[in-house]
C-alpha cells in the first residue's frame, strides 16, 4: 500500500480533530459539519468546528441557562432558548478570553480583532441557519446580532529596493548575529530557495511546506502545488527562483531523512519535513534586518509583494488571481485595487483640461 502523501496526513489529522472535538459538542454540530461535506474543505469544516466549540465554551461558562446541563447533551430545544442578547455578550466575550492549556492547564490569553469576532460570529450564523432552515427551531436568533465593521487595513507588502535587501540578506547572511551566522552556514540554502519561490510564485506557506520531491519538473520550472481545497495546480518560476531550488536540491539529495519524510523536498535540521511555524519565524528573522520598521512581514506578505509585482507588469487582475489561486476574483480586486486607484490618479494628474495648463509645459 503507498505512502499517504503529506496532504493526506494533514487532511487525516484534521478530520481526527474535527471528530474529537464534536464529541464534546452537541449532537447538532455534528449534523450540521455534516451537512457541509460535499460543499466545503477538511479545513473549512474544522474551522467551522473550532468556532462552534468556542461559542459552546463561552455558553458553559457564562449563560446561566445551561448552568446545569452538559455541552454534549444539549436538545435542540435548549439552543433554542438562546437570546439574541447572548449572542451580544459572546461578541463582546471574544474580544477577550482564556483558554486552559492541556499540557499543563495554565490560562493562555486569546484575542479577536473585528474580523476574528466576524468570522466566528458568521459560523454561529450559518450553524443556526442550518438548524432553522431543517425546522429544527423556529428562528435564526443569531442572524438578529449584527457583525462588527470590518475596516481595510492597507497591504503590508515589500518596495521593490525592500525585496532585493532581503534577497541579499538571505543569500550572504550579512547583519545576522555570530550566532545566526553560524546556523546560516547550515541552512542558507534552504532558507535562500524558500524566500525564492515565495517570491517567485506567490504561494502559501502551507503549500511551500507540502512539497515534495517528485513536485518539480526543473525542465520546464514547473511545480505542483496543492491549493487549499486539494486541488492540485501546475506554477511556473523565474529563473533566478529556478537556480536557487536546484542548489538546494543538490544539498537536499546528500541527507537522509527520517522516516516518514523521505518525500519531502524542505527539511528541518532534525531532517523532518519543515513546518509551517519554521518557515514563518525564518521570514520574519531575516526580514527585522531589512525592514524594522515593517514588524508584521510573513511569507502571506512575500505573497502579496509577489502579487503586487506581477500586477505592476501586467496589468491583468484576472491572471493575479490564477497565479494566487483565488476562486472569487473580487478577493483579488479588493486587496490590489489600491494599486489601481494609484494609476487612475497619476491619469488625473497628467490630464490637462485648459490651454494654460498645456502652455505651462511648452519649452
């Protein structure tokens, strides 16, 4: 029997979380996460999942109605009972709660900003709609709470003079301490074909992560990428990207991983497959050297400098979106419009309306 492939693990241990965590939740939930199966991914459902136990937690601890019943035994007939009031104070709830840790049951802070506290409160809203939508109960009590304005924050992106800094700071090392220098000898490389490829074909770190050896086709610079939902699509890099991964490839094909990460082409030092959290602090070290000033820098940023950049050329947001992978393109208009709106006022500027204006020119 093959292998699963590292999609599959992650998908595998998803589901395994979704399950878990819906024993503690009402039967309800259940039915409902079900529902969703053939319209949304593993990954959808369990983000679903997650803000169903929240609220549940919250309904545990503070509504006094189900001060005396067990989460998992609620009827539907008790979550009718909920007030639009109750939704109120969850809102107001996730601005600011605790969380107890297993490993040691110590209190970890969680914080939601406005688009945190719309996304779990749209959850609560599809769960309920789903519940009055099959007569299950008479209302939907949380469509009556309003979600909080979200307020557009402006694209947190690299300058182009930004961009080669980092591409020179990753490939020298420069302006590391003695320590990172030291690690930087062992894993330039790696960290060098990462910063590359985010560069050179705007991917997700999720999707870096997942790549596999067989993945590339050095022939035609081509990489298979495995898209959030699972589908697989095929991305072309520069030649620069291309140089940078194949001087990793040779390095990578000296180590021998351990086992259960034999097929994956980023490995950590311990020669596992690297991880998300890894590749994140990676960007962010060397990107406080370039760019102090900007402290947010991630690999979702390299994708949108990649973005910004392609669209600067082209000129086409339609391809923007293919090469990000966006199935609405209005996705991609809202965050690239700013880029639009700068071309339409340099046109007004140079716009002349009246002879004195076009005179003024004149040598």
């Amino acid at each position: 029997m093959p292998d699963k492939s590292y999609q599959e693990q992650v998908d595998q241990k998803r589901m395994l979380m979704i399950r878990s965590t819906l024993a503690s939740l009402p039967r309800s939930c259940s039915d409902f996460i079900r529902s969703l199966l053939t319209t949304t991914s593993i990954l959808t459902r369990l983000a679903y999942t997650i803000d169903l136990n929240t609220f549940f937690t919250f309904a545990d601890r503070e509504l006094s109605i189900y001060a005396d019943k067990n989460v998992s035994e609620l009827t539907d007939e008790d979550i009718a009972h909920l007030k639009a009031r109750d939704i109120e104070m969850y809102s107001e709830y996730l601005t600011l709660y605790y969380k107890e840790q297993e490993i040691d049951n110590s209190q970890r802070v969680l914080k939601n900003h406005s688009y945190g506290v719309m996304r779990k409160l749209s959850s609560l809203r599809s769960y309920f709609n789903y519940l009055f939508r099959t007569e299950r109960i008479s209302g939907n009590t949380a469509a009556l709470v309003p979600l909080p304005k979200i307020h557009q924050k402006p694209i947190l992106l690299l300058e182009p003079d930004e961009m080669h800094r980092l591409i020179h700071a990753v490939s020298t090392g420069e302006r590391l301490t003695q320590r990172q220098q030291a690690y930087h000898k062992t894993v330039g490389v790696r960290d060098f074909a990462i910063i590359m490829l985010f560069l050179g074909t705007g991917i997700r770190v999720s999707e870096c992560v997942g790549i596999d050896l067989q993945d590339f086709d050095f022939d035609s610079n081509a990489l298979l990428v495995t898209r959030k939902g699972g589908n697989q699509v095929i991305v072309y890099y520069p030649e620069a990207t291309a140089d940078a991964i194949k001087e990793y490839y040779g390095q990578r094909m000296e180590i021998k991983p351990l086992e259960g990460h034999e097929n994956a082409f980023f490995l950590s030092t311990q020669r596992r497959r690297i991880t998300q959290r890894a590749v994140e602090n990676m960007v962010k070290k060397y990107a406080e050297i370039v760019v102090p000033l900007k402290k947010k820098i991630s690999p979702h940023k390299l994708r949108s400098t990649y973005a910004t950049n392609l669209y600067r050329e082209t000129q086409d947001i339609y391809l923007v979106a293919e090469a990000l992978g966006h199935s609405d393109i209005n996705t991609t208009r809202k965050h690239y419009a700013s880029m639009s709106d700068r071309r339409m006022r340099e046109a007004a500027a140079n716009t002349k309306l009246t002879e004195s204006e076009e005179k003024s020119e004149e040598p």
